[in-house]
C-alpha cells in the first residue's frame, strides 16, 4: 500500500513538472511572437571578421650588409649570454639575452630596424620570431651569427 501511495506522489510530481515545461515553452513561443516583424528585421547581422593583417617577415641579411645597416642607425642586439660576450662582441651591439627578451621587450625600439645576432644564428632566429609575434615590423637576422663575424 505505501508503496502504491509513493508511485502515485511520484507519478504527480512527474506530471507536474513535465507541464510546467510545457508552460514555458507556450510562453516563449507567445512573448517570441509577439515580437513585431520591423523589430526582427532590424537586428544585427553578424559582421563578419576582419581579414588577419600580415605578419612582418624576418629579413635574412649577411655580416656586411649589417655593418652597413648599423653605421645609418639600425640596432645591433646580441641575444647571445654574458659569458660569450665576454668573447667579443660587435661594435656598438647591445647585449639582450635570449633568456631575457621578455622581460626586457621595452628595451627594443619599434621604429629603427633591429639587426639580432647570436653566436650562429639559431637563437637569434627565436628572437627575431618572438619580436615578430610581439607587433615589431623590422626585424633582420644577421646569418651566421658571430662565428661570420668578419675578422679585421
């Protein structure tokens, strides 16, 4: 017998919940048709996305096209660590390790052309590719980095 009296509360609850979906599901339909047609024309579309402006490329440049570069305002950044700088350096380089490009970012000026070298060209690569990525547009790879550095 109790068990007959749960199935019937349970039955009811049941029922009692599926109509009250149904009431709000007539009441959306209702407050949606109630909606006049100039409203429903008048929406926004969607626009459509902008077109993906191009990336800057990394330029390649040898050893002497750099210098010369340099000599007319380009930076030359060594991304190469304290202690291979140690070893020698090209003149008028600033020293920016690989390791710290992100936290020293600011330090790169967006309106002269950057000249990265490392010491065969690897890491300067990721750097030119992280400043790239980082909205700078002229970015130039010294190949060979400064095992090409010309000896005088």
């Amino acid at each position: 017998m109790r068990k007959m009296i749960g199935i019937m509360i349970g039955t009811a609850f049941l029922l009692m919940g599926c109509n009250e979906t149904q009431k709000q599901e007539t009441a959306t339909v209702q407050k949606q048709e109630t909606v006049p047609a100039a409203v429903k024309e008048a929406a926004p579309q969607e626009a459509a996305p902008a077109p993906e402006t191009p990336k800057a490329t990394i330029t390649n440049v040898d050893w002497n096209k750099a210098l010369e570069m340099s000599k007319v305002g380009a930076v030359l950044v060594d991304v190469r660590t304290p202690a291979e700088v140690a070893e020698g350096m090209a003149p008028g380089a600033v020293n920016i390790p690989l390791q710290e490009i992100q936290q020293r970012l600011a330090e790169f000026p967006k309106d002269k052309d950057l000249l990265i070298y490392c010491r065969s060209g690897k890491r300067s690569m990721a750097a030119s590719n992280f400043l790239i990525e980082n909205g700078y547009e002229k970015v130039f790879n010294v190949e060979g980095g400064f095992l090409a550095f010309p000896k005088q």
